[in-house]
C-alpha cells in the first residue's frame, strides 16, 4: 500500500491550515491531481498486471494508494471505471487474502456479461498502468476469525470469487482448519474459474475437498446432490454464492431442516434505495462554506438538495457503494433512505447520496 507523508500525525496541522487557504478545495484534492494513488479522501489504484482466467475472464492485480482501508475475506469492492467521460461503478469480489498478495496488491476476477457495459471494459480494454476508482469493501459474506472447524461451501459460475478469496486466506492459516468441503459447478471446463489453481489447492491440502460438477453434461447442483455429497451438512457452516435459483433452494432447504442460522449466503445484487415514510418531516439544510441553505424533505438525498443549490457537490455512483460524496456533518440528524434509521454525530463524514434532513443540519461545504 502506498503510505506518504500527509499520513503522518505531524502533517495533519498542516494541512488543516491548506485546507483553510485552498477551500473549496482541499489540500488531498491537489495530491489527487499530482497522482490519483496520494489522495485518501477519493481512493484509487493501480492495475498492475492483468491474467487471463478464460475466454471471458481476467484477473486485475491493483496496488491500492493512500485511502485504501482494508477488506475481509469475502467481501466485495466498488470499482469505478471512466468510459466516454462518465464514471461507471460496479462491484467485485475481492480474490486475495486480507492484506492483499505480493507487495499488498488486491486482485478481483471479472468475467465478462454478453451485455454488460463495464465487465467487457475491463475484460479486453484494461492495461496494466490503468487507474481504477476504489471504494470501501463491503458486504457481511465474510470468513468468520476463527472460522469453523467444519465448512461447506456451495458455488457456481462467478460465485466462486468471493469464495476464493476465502479459500486463499485459509490456505495461509496455522493450524490448518478441520476440514472444508466445496461443491462448485460451471458449464464446462473451459469456464471454471480458477480451475487449475483450485486442482492444486486440493492436492496438497488435506483438510480441502473439491467436487466440480458441469452443468452441460450432469445439470445444476440439487439438493439431493448436496446432500449425497456432504451427509453431514446440517452441523457445517455453510457459504454459497451463484445463481438466485441455486440459493432459494438452498435457503428453503436449511430453513427446512431448522438450520438456517448456519447457511450464509450472498447474492450479487444492490439494496434498493426506497425512501422512508414521505410523511416524516425533513429539515433546513445549510451549506455552511456556500452559504445557502434551504429546507428539504426526508426523502430528497442531501446530495440534490445541494445540486439544486447550486452546491459543488461530491459524486460518484450516486447509489450508496463508493462513498465519493462523502461530506462533513457539523450539526444535526440525517436518515438513512434505505433503513429509515436517523443517524448522525457532529464531525462524521456522510453519504449525501443517500441521506435526507432528519431536522435542521449543517452540512460543511
């Protein structure tokens, strides 16, 4: 990770006093410009190799700058890619280990959507040398620390990329966990992911079984296969990942047994941005450095409040994921537009693309 001097401690005083000269700018929005890799508050990284994984997939090694801050093994990040002037956010899983692999580098494995618009952007037209856009990791589909004595593991096609970031964390561990059973499908062998490397983790370690199904010849994994495959299931802690199809039956199947409890499961799909109660009463917002204000529903994101202010606000993905609108809170309550939760202490740094006016604020900017 690249560590540079305005981390310090001692260079914090200094560049509050920047900060002071250079509004609305700040002192790390000029680091940006210098070298997307200096700024902490907009992170960004490097690609520094890229591998094939298939016909329709590759794996991006980023070296991460200044405002990374560290992922799970599990968890996804946002990734946002310039195309025709427009930043485009989508989220992968998070192939490496926490701390990244050699010289704290990330990898994600992106497999091309026939119709997507960023999946074959960054399949067949990333260079190493390219700058991606980074955002926080997220998700809860995570490796548990200790994890279990006993896992199963259900995947298929791309839901094996998260899985493999745990699979890579637990090959590092000591001692060895007790015993991991991962039942993955794919259509045929050229579109199994990491079908080489994952051959190889299960002949040199022991406490790792691999059963690889494909799907053209012997059709979608069944609960009756599960259970045949893995008697025991009812006492593993399970993670799956794949198509909706394969984790409804796997949810009503745990749900039928009574341990649903024991079956983690993620889905590649974004929370909805539903508003709270249109009813609940908003607040005057003012915009402490532009010196305007205005009153505002809960349900209008602070973000627009700002923009129709004429506010040079933040942005990126304007949907929760990448944090690039991040803006200080100096005073009063927010709500959240997709739990209804009021939140918010003075200080803390706020998504305005989806938070509302719970009561009077201050936004600083």
């Amino acid at each position: 990770m690249l560590i540079g001097p305005a981390d310090s401690p001692a260079a914090r005083p200094v560049l509050a006093t920047l900060g002071r000269l250079t509004t609305p700018l700040t002192p790390d929005d000029y680091l940006g410009l210098i070298d997307p890799l200096l700024s902490a508050r907009h992170p960004a990284g490097r690609v520094t190799a890229v591998r094939s994984e298939g016909p329709r997939a590759v794996t991006l090694v980023i070296r991460p700058g200044r405002g990374w801050s560290g992922h799970r093994a599990g968890q996804y990040l946002p990734v946002g890619v310039e195309l025709d002037g427009v930043r485009h956010w989508r989220t992968y899983s998070l192939t490496c280990p926490p701390g990244g692999g050699q010289d704290g580098a990330l990898t994600i494995t992106v497999q091309e959507e026939p119709r997507g618009t960023v999946s074959p952007h960054l399949v067949r037209h990333t260079p190493p040398g390219a700058v991606l856009r980074l955002g926080p990791a997220q998700g809860e589909f995570v490796l548990p620390q200790p994890p279990p004595a006993r896992m199963l593991m259900v995947t298929a096609g791309s839901g094996i990329t998260p899985v493999m970031g745990m699979l890579r964390t637990l090959a590092l561990r000591s001692p060895a966990p007790g015993g991991v059973l991962l039942l993955h499908s794919a259509p045929g062998p050229e579109d199994c992911l990491f079908r080489a490397e994952l051959d190889d983790l299960a002949a040199r370690l022991p406490w790792l079984c691999l059963q690889v199904r494909h799907t053209r010849e012997a059709g979608r994994i069944t609960a009756r296969d599960i259970i045949a495959a893995c008697p025991d299931w009812r006492s593993r802690e399970t993670w799956a990942c794949g198509p909706a199809g394969l984790l409804d039956t796997l949810e009503e199947q745990w749900a039928a047994a009574g341990v649903a409890e024991r079956l983690h499961v993620e889905r590649f799909r974004l929370a909805s941005l539903d508003a709270p109660d249109a009813g609940a009463p908003g607040g005057r917002v003012r915009f402490r450095r532009s010196a305007v204000e205005a009153h505002a529903a809960v349900s209008t994101p602070l973000l627009h409040v700002g923009e129709a202010l004429g506010v040079v606000m933040p942005y990126g993905c304007r949907m929760g994921i990448c944090h690039s609108c991040l803006v200080p809170l100096l005073d009063g309550r927010i709500r959240d537009l997709r739990t209804g939760e009021p939140h918010g202490e003075p200080g803390e740094l706020i998504q305005t693309c989806v938070n509302g006016a719970a009561g009077p604020l201050v936004l600083d900017i």
